[in-house]
C-alpha cells in the first residue's frame, strides 16, 4: 500500500511538474493561445455555418450562436488580457484551460453521439454539436480558471501582508526586550518593594514571546523534515522555566514537521502545565498509532471548556496570557494536525496530536 501511495505521490508531482513546464513555455504567447482559439472556434462556426447543417438560415444561427460569440469573446478577452493587469503567466494559465475545454468537451460530446448512434440512426451531421460542446467546454475551463487565479492571486497577497507582520512583530518584539532587560535590572536593585513591578516587567516579556510565537505559527510549513519528537521535547523542556516539574519521555518516534514551529508547541505545553499544575508536576510525552500526545498530572481541564481551551485569551491561571494554547493550535493548522484535549491517566490533561506524518 505503501509503495502505491508513493507511486501516486510520484506520478502527481511529475504531472504537476510538466504542467508548470508547459505553461511557463506558453507564457510568451499567451495572449494568442485565446485569440487563436477564438479566431478557430469563429472561423470553424463560419464554415459549417455555410457549408453544412440546417436548409433553414435561421436555425442555422441558433445552432452556432453560441460557438459564434465564444469565439468573439475570446478575441476580445485575448486583446484585452494585458490591460487587465494579467501577467504572461495567468493569460497562459487561460490559454490553455480554454484550449483543455474544447478538447474534454469534444471527447464528450463524440461520446455521447456514438451511444446515441448505437440506439437509432443520427442523419444530422454532429459538426455543430461538436462546435458548441467546444464553446460550452471553452466557458467553463475559462470561469474555472479565472476564479483559481483570482484565489492564488489573493493567497499571495495575504502570505506576503502575514510575511510584513511577522517582521514587524519580530522587529517590535526585538526592540521591546532591551528596555525591559533595562527596567527588570533597575527593579531586581530596588529589592522587595520592587517585587510587583518585576512580576509585571515579567509578565510582559512573556507576553511578547509568545505573540512572537504567535506571528510565527502561522507561518508555511512547505519544508517538512523527519524530526525525533523526544529531542525536541527535551530541548523545548531546557528553555523553560520548570523549577521541580519532571519531564518523563515515552517515545521514540519521528515525525515530519517544522522543528522551530514543533519547539513551539512543546514549550508553550510545557508552560502551560507548569502554569495550572504546579512546580512538581510531571508531564509525559508519548505517542499513539495516529501521532504523539503531551500529559500532565495536574488539575486538567474542565470537559466544559475544553471546546475554548484553544481561543485566543482562555487562562485559568492569574499569570497566563492567553495565548499559549492558541499557539499550539495555529502550528497544528499549519501542519495539517488536529488537536484534541482530554484527560490523562493522572487526571491532568492530555493533549493527543493526530493526523501526523510519519518518515517512510
């Protein structure tokens, strides 16, 4: 099943592959891959217009209206492509739907002609049904792709306006830390009657960390690789502050993710059950057939809120933000994961990670 799957994946990416090539190839010309289907699609409508079909002239124009003004409309469209703000590369992408509709459509309607030859005579030549099977197949190809490049056209825009945000943030974010390291150093001199200001110097360093985290979340996470979920656990464990807590391991597998984004997520787990369940808590990390979970023996999470746990501003802690569990849950978007939240063997909570990819 396995080696299917692969063979699949590989028989994709090839097709994906020639594709691109072929539109990048058409690029240059393909404003004139829509003016020449139109002028063929016209001129081909012209010649059964007076050459074959019905004795009558008018229903001879009902038959091959449709390809007639298809024809016109991709003239037009082919003309005006440019000054509409299409690239060479979208007005090839056009190009060649429309020129793909035609050749579906025809196969089609060739089709669904000798099925009906099968059952009884057809005298009429099929000529002007193949022409507006044409036509049909031509609009359709044509409002498909148009809307698709309209939808990546808006993708990108977004991935480049997320990109400035997370440079700001991380711009913001950089700036921040140095006056605060600045009024933490003045506060820890002032001793105990201080102790409140450094709390709240802390608190909003935490707060920028993970609104950092945050920004980068949401990031792509196109460039998966095999990752150990026990190193990382253990790596992510070091960097945060967890006094008598205990970190327990139970597994040993590796699974494709974005090992920043995986930090990420383990420490803000890490953080959290810190937070609710004391300095001498003890989380385990481990895994399951469909990826990897986070337990704690603390107190858990209501079966109440565990539908909120992962909105953004949910804490049952007077120091949390908020945030944490909202991260966790924008790096599992990111990664195609799905989260769930239940209780552990200990009745803390467990946090179960499925949907994971696992390295062949």
């Amino acid at each position: 099943m396995s080696s299917q799957t692969d063979l699949l994946g590989s028989s994709l990416s090839s097709i994906r592959t020639a594709v691109g090539h072929l539109v990048d190839t058409a690029s240059p010309m393909g404003g004139w891959l829509l003016v020449g289907s139109g002028i063929g699609l016209t001129a081909l409508s012209e010649l059964v217009f007076f050459v074959y079909g019905n004795a009558n002239p008018g229903i001879r124009v009902l038959e091959l209206l449709l390809p007639m003004a298809v024809g016109i409309g991709l003239i037009w469209v082919g003309f005006q492509s440019r000054q509409h703000g299409f690239s060479s590369w979208q007005i090839a992408v056009l190009g060649l739907s429309v020129l793909l509709g035609m050749g579906v459509f025809v196969v089609i309607a060739t089709y669904m002609r000798l099925l009906l030859s099968l059952e009884q005579p057809l005298p009429a030549k099929p000529l002007y049904l193949l022409l507006n099977a044409m036509a049909i197949g031509a609009v359709l190809n044509f409002v498909y792709a148009y809307q698709y490049l309209k939808i990546r056209d808006r993708a990108d825009r977004l991935a480049v306006r997320r990109d400035r945000l997370v440079g700001v943030i991380s711009l913001v974010s950089h700036d921040i830390r140095n006056p605060l390291t600045v009024a933490k150093g003045y506060a820890d001199m002032a001793g105990e009657h201080a102790a409140p200001l450094v709390e709240a110097l802390e608190r909003i360093e935490t707060m920028v960390q993970e609104l950092l985290a945050l920004a980068h979340s949401t990031q792509s996470t196109a460039a998966l690789e095999p990752v150990a979920v026990a190193a990382i656990a253990r790596e992510s464990w070091g960097v945060v502050e967890t006094e008598a807590a205990d970190l327990e391991i139970a597994t040993e597998t590796e699974v494709l993710a974005e090992p920043d984004q995986l930090r990420h997520l383990f420490e803000n787990l890490f953080r959290n059950a810190i937070e609710h369940g004391g300095t001498a808590v003890t989380v385990t990390v481990g895994d399951f057939a469909g990826g990897f979970y986070v337990a704690d023996d603390g107190p858990g999470i209501p079966e109440s809120d565990r539908e909120t746990a992962f909105e953004p501003g949910y804490t049952t802690a007077e120091s949390g933000t908020g945030l944490g569990l909202n991260i966790v849950q924008e790096i599992c978007v990111a990664h195609d994961w799905e989260v769930a939240v239940t209780e552990s063997r200990a009745g803390g909570a467990r946090f179960e990670f499925d949907g994971v990819e696992f390295p062949d």
